[in-house]
C-alpha cells in the first residue's frame, strides 16, 4: 500500500542504487539510455523513467496537448490551448491518493468525463470526442469501478476509429508488455508490482516519448528522476522479469486466517483483486450485531496496537476490509489472525 511505502526493494535494487548515487553521468544521455533499456524489457518503441505514475499521467497529457512544442511546454499554463481536451470514464475518475483529474490538470488537459458513475460503453467516449480532444485516458486500477465498463481493448478500438491517442494508467499492473499493444502510451508504478524504488515508467509510441521528454524541461523539472532512481529501477525490471508467479503459496498463507470464521460476527472469504490481477487477499466480513464492533472500528483498532496492522480497509463502510498477503513475512499471518481474535472477542462459536 502506498500509504506504507509501497513495497520493500530486494539488496541487489539496492546496491545498484548505491552505484547510480555515487557515479556520476550525464543526465541527458542516462535519460535516452535508460528508456532504451525499458522499453526493451516493455517492448515499446521507446520509454522514459519518471518519478512516479503520477507524475507519468501529468507528463504523458503534457506531452499530447503541447505535441512537443517547446514554447508551449515552456508555458504550459499561460498560454490558450486549443486542443486540450482529455476524455475519460466517469467510472475512471477517482482518488488514488491523489484526484486522477488533478494530474491532468497539471499536464495541462482537461478533463471530459464520458458516461456515468455506473455505465461506461464505447458510444460514450465516442460522443465526448471533439476537435479539441487531445487523448483518451483510461485508468486500468483496482480504484476505479468495475461494474459496467468497457475494456481498454474496446477503448483502444475506438481511440483508433477516431485517430485519437490512448494513455493507459497501468501503474499496479503485472504485465508490462500487454498495454503497450493496445495503447499509445502507458504508465506503470516502479515501486509496486515491480519492487523497484519510488519511480515510475511511461512507455510506447516513440513521437510520444520524445514530445514527453520535451516536458522534463518544463513541469517535469519539479519531478526530475535521480540517477539513483534510474540505476535502482532498471535492476528491479531486470530481477522482475525472473519473477516466479507465487499467486497460489498467497492463496495457501490466506487459508490461516480461516478459523477466524468461527467467530461470532466474522466471516473469512478470500477474494481476488477487483481489477482481475492474479492477486488473492483474504476478506474480513464483520457484522456489528454479533460482535459488537465494525468493520471500521476493528480496522483502526489493529493499527493502534504495540505492532500496527494496516488492511486494506477500502471496504470498511460497507462491513469488511481485506489482509494482503504479499508483504507479510515469517508468523505475519499468525500473529494478524491472533490480534483480530483477541479484539472480536476471541471465543470459537464452532
């Protein structure tokens, strides 16, 4: 979870973090060289390492409205911009952490939302298309609604019928080939599925890449990657590639929380991740009725212990929250299940 620092990158991401930091190189040509070295392992045109998925949306609109004009990336925010419109689900427009619809501001779009909260079809961005629409943007992310909207497949097909550009927001996808064949650029997080260091990464058409490298020398100065970062991200790519699916030992870890379903008030279920990822987490069901206690309350209750627990509480309004089960290491598991026994009560009505 971003709130904890994402994730944890291994010692060998580390050590070459330490090497980029105490070498010295030229900006310019680690910038050309590195995107080389992802886009080889996206198998993308060309790619550039930002520092972070956030500033890849900013930087990605930026690079469409200006089309890489120099004085209008300079000048981002002062001069008229005809064609600068961003259409996006209205599904697709939500809080990360941050609004979506504020990094498109800062790249200079703005936002065009098509359909609606629950509906999202073809016919709708279609219909938001105008002379003045510079990208589509989709957001593939567990934070957007899933009920009721079309694919990115559909959305590239329509961004193809109508010659327009697609910018993808994968940042906590798996897969790092799969969106660059259906979009034109896309943005994926360093530091989640990947392991590597806070950064992030924005691949596709090369025309693209370059009018995004133009805005590095704009609204991109204030998010300017160290080499640290660039060396510490390649290193994870190249361990990431190597990375063994451990989908099903999360699965069998998750089957520990179990006996918590004898609980009075507790139901245990495990769930996989709402944007269809081969991520499985274990969900804690809490009815107050029965144990006198809510979901929310219970979540806040397991942070504020001597070790803090954070869930995935995204749910908690609704009765429940979720255990992930890829960062926990050694008895994590056990001594979750124990804590959450212990503040429900911890008597078996089995």
């Amino acid at each position: 979870m971003s709130i904890l620092g994402v994730s944890a990158p291994t010692d060998t991401v580390m050590e070459a973090m330490r090497q980029g930091g105490q070498s010295y190189v030229e900006i310019a040509d680690l910038v050309d060289k590195a995107g080389d070295y992802v886009a080889r392992h996206t198998g993308s045109e060309a790619a550039v390492i930002v520092n972070s998925a956030s500033s890849g949306i900013a930087l990605s609109v930026a690079a469409l409205v200006t089309r890489g004009n120099i004085r209008t990336s300079l000048r981002l925010h002062q001069d008229s911009i005809f064609r600068n419109e961003i259409v996006m689900l209205k599904g697709h427009n939500v809080q990360y952490g941050a609004p979506v619809e504020t990094m498109v501001y800062l790249g200079g779009g703005k936002v065009v939302e098509a359909g609606y909260a629950n509906e999202g079809r073809a016919e709708h961005l279609t219909a938001a298309i105008s002379d003045q629409t510079a990208a589509i943007l989709y957001v593939k992310s567990h934070h957007a609604v899933q009920k009721n909207m079309i694919s990115v497949e559909e959305a590239w097909a329509v961004a193809q019928t109508h010659n327009v550009p697609l910018i993808v927001d994968a940042a906590a996808e798996e897969n790092l080939q799969k969106y660059v064949q259906i979009s034109d650029l896309v943005i994926y997080s360093g530091s989640k599925a990947i392991e590597g260091p806070t950064s992030g990464l924005v691949a596709g058409k090369r025309l693209y890449i370059e009018w995004l490298k133009v805005q590095l020398h704009g609204i991109g100065r204030s998010m300017k990657v160290g080499k640290e970062t660039s060396f510490g991200l390649m290193q994870a790519l190249d361990e990431y590639a190597h990375k063994q699916d451990t989908s099903e030992k999360e699965k069998a870890t998750l089957q520990l929380l179990m006996p918590l379903d004898g609980l009075p008030g507790i139901r245990v279920t495990i769930v996989q991740d709402e944007a269809g990822r081969a991520i499985y987490r274990g969900r804690i069901h809490v009815d107050p009725n029965q144990c006198a206690i809510t979901a929310l309350e219970l979540s806040q209750q397991l942070q504020q212990g001597e070790v803090a627990i954070y869930t995935r509480d995204y749910g908690v309004r609704q009765g429940y929250f979720d255990i992930d089960p890829r960062p926990l290491m050694g008895d994590d598991i056990e001594m979750i299940t124990a804590r959450i026994r212990e503040l429900t009560g911890g008597a078996s009505n089995v």
